[in-house]
C-alpha cells in the first residue's frame, strides 16, 4: 500500500475553479485526501457566464454524489435564428440544458468539507523526489502529496513550469460576454427570445443567447439570466490591447472580468450593437450592466503527465467555445483520472494509472481543440447567408 500505516493517497491540486473542483470531488470519491490551493482571495470570478450543460459534467456530480439543485439548469427547446430585422428566419426543436459557472462551482463548493479549499494561496514552484511532490507557496507554506494537479487555466503556473515554451495563441477574434437578469428585461424582448437557444449570424461575427440560473442559482421564471455571446474580429495588436485594457488603464492578456471595462469600451459596444444586431439582441447588451470580454485562444500540450505533475482542463488545452465543451472536457478528465486512480493501491500502480489517463485525455483534447479550430474559421470566415440563417454543427 501507499501508506499501510496511517494516511490515504493525497492529491495537491491548483487552481480551485471548475477544473479543480472537478478533480477534487471526483478524487474524494475514490477515498482521496485532497487539498485545493486557489490564487485568488475570494471565489474566483467565472469569466464565462453561461455552460451549456453536457453529459460529463452531470457524470462527474453523479460519480461524486454531489447534492445540487434539480434541474440543474435551464432548458431551452428550440433553436432559433433572427436577421437584422428582428425576424425569426429559422426554427428547428433541438432541447438541450443550459446551466452556469456559479451554479456549479457552487454546489461542488458546498459538497467539500471546510478547510478542502485554500484561497489566498499562489502557487510558487515544485519539485518531485520519486513518488513524492513538494509544493511550495508565496506564503511560506509548503505542501506534499502523492500527485500535484495543475487545474489552474489557461495561463497555468504549473504548465509553465513544466513547458515553459508552450503558450496559449490568439485566433484573432473575441467574445464579448453578458448576463441580464430576466426580471429586468422589457417584455417584447422576452416574448421574442422566450425559452429558445437564439441565434444571429452576420459578416465575420455571431452572437448566441440562452437563459440561464439566476445569481442565487434560481431555475425559477423571473429569477433567472440570459447569457449572451458575440464574436468579432479583433486585429492582434494595439486593438487588442485596447480591448482587453480596463478601468484602471491596466492591460490584461487574455479576458476582463466583469465590472472590469472602461466605460467608454462598454458604450462602444453598445452602439456596436444597435448598428450591427438584430434589436431583440441589441436590447439585451444594452440591459446588461456589466459585459466583459475573453479573447478566443488555441493551445494543446503535447504531454499531460510530468511523473507525478499532471494537467488538467484549461493547462492542458483551450478548446474555442464553439465546441460548448470547455467544462466538459475538464469534467471527463477528472472523472478518467478518478477512475484510473480507483484500483491503484501501490506506488507502481499510480504510475501505471496516470499512463493509461493520459493516452485517453491528450486524445479527447487534441480532438475538441481541432473540432473547435474547425467551427471557428467557419463561423468567423464566412459571411452570413443572405436570409441570416443557420450554419449547422455549432454547439
């Protein structure tokens, strides 16, 4: 055994948004001790809103037993398609569950014991001495564990000391970003929109709006969100820059969360919006009192496992959003490491374990970073038909 004597097999994992939460409730639930070390103060800000909920988030919640609200989300029935006139131009049943970030941060939160989760907490350096990892932080503190798990996203400290020459790229074009509460919105709007998953397509951009849970993570109606997205081109360069440059004239690299854009941007954007969107659309973004904006990224790691250093979700690969499977794919990975690790009770089956994962998890990777490249060039390279209808295969 690991420890014969007193201890279960301990995992150190950073980063303590979706990704390491994944893996937090999916390890315990093999037995695990695991401790999530998480950069930020507070809970850290969702920077993407709305999730469409897929099959292997709701797998990780049932494998780890996590109690969570029923429905879990918001259920749209429709997908619909408006032109420029406000129109509707295409219509075709299509069901599927839209939940958010803060709806299931929340309830995987809520599921750990006190203590599970450290904030405040960045990450310094490591170093591995056989089967064992020793993590070192700003504070002072030092940990050790049987594995370290780098969940701490795209710009991910462990990667970067693990592929130092490995880096997200900008695929030249953003998301802007949205909630609404719906109890604000004027009615005509709702009566358009209703419970459908919208649409609207025009020359080199694309904006996709469904409802989601409320703030306090209410599937009730008058208590929910509407997320929207819209996607434009923006020139790598000084535009960019200007883009992603807040309040306080400090440029980011890649997002600004919310409450975070100068308001000149934010008032740019809106009048954006009324030339360029459908005037249900256009009504939304004006309502929404404070987007934000994520430039769109492509990375893929050529290996996941560094002995006993593995990444996970965001550090390992960016999927583009087109793909609705950014959550997911750091669902399954947790889930696959959960499951590889569940028979491993000595230290060469930990090792044999992290090999069989990684295989599986660099495959479903490099399959969803491709598939979303694929859905990117298409949606942003061509323009819209002239009816503004759909173009098939996205989310």
């Amino acid at each position: 055994m690991l420890d014969p004597t007193t201890s279960r097999p301990r995992a150190i994992i950073i980063g303590g948004s979706l990704g390491g939460l994944f893996a937090a409730v999916s390890l315990r639930a093999i037995g695990w001790e695991v401790q999530v070390f998480e950069r930020s103060a507070g809970v850290p800000d969702s920077r993407g809103g709305g999730i469409v909920l897929q099959p292997e988030v709701e797998a990780v919640f049932d494998f780890a037993h996590v109690p969570h609200a029923v429905p879990l989300g918001v259920m749209s029935h429709e997908r619909i398609y408006l032109n420029l006139q406000d129109e509707i131009v295409s219509r075709a049943m299509m069901p599927q569950m839209q939940t958010s970030w803060n709806t299931l941060h929340g309830s995987m939160r809520r599921a750990l014991p006190d203590g599970v989760l450290q904030a405040g907490e960045r990450l310094q350096g490591f170093e591995q001495d056989g089967a064992r990892v020793t993590a070192r932080f700003a504070s002072g503190r030092v940990e050790q564990a049987d594995l370290l798990i780098g969940a701490d996203g795209s710009r991910s400290t462990v990667r970067q000391q693990l592929l130092p020459g490995i880096a997200p790229e900008y695929a030249g074009y953003v998301a802007w970003r949205g909630l609404a509460a719906e109890h604000g919105l004027p009615q005509v709007l709702q009566g358009k929109l209703s419970d459908s998953f919208a649409f609207q397509q025009g020359d080199d951009h694309m904006l996709l709006e469904y409802l989601v849970p409320g703030e306090n993570e209410s599937t009730q109606p008058g208590q929910r969100r509407r997320n929207w997205v819209w996607y434009r081109k923006i020139t790598a360069g000084a535009q960019l820059v200007q883009a992603l440059t807040d309040r306080d004239g400090v440029a980011h690299a890649f997002s600004l969360p919310p409450g975070a854009m100068r308001p000149e941007a934010v008032a740019a954007l809106r009048r954006d919006a009324a030339l360029l969107l459908a005037p249900s659309f256009a009504r939304l973004v004006e309502a929404t009192p404070e987007p934000f904006v994520q430039a769109i990224l492509d990375m893929q790691v050529p290996q996941m496992v560094f002995g006993r250093v593995l990444l996970v979700g965001d550090a390992a690969s960016v999927p583009r959003p087109h793909t609705a499977g950014g959550a997911a794919k750091a669902a399954a990975n947790a889930l696959s490491l959960a499951r590889s690790l569940r028979s491993a009770d000595t230290s060469a089956g930990i090792d044999a374990a992290l090999a069989r994962w990684q295989k599986q998890a660099l495959r479903h990777g490099m399959q969803m970073s491709e598939w979303g490249i694929a859905l990117g060039e298409r949606i942003m390279d061509m323009g819209a038909s002239a009816s503004g209808g759909p173009r098939t295969g996205m989310y």
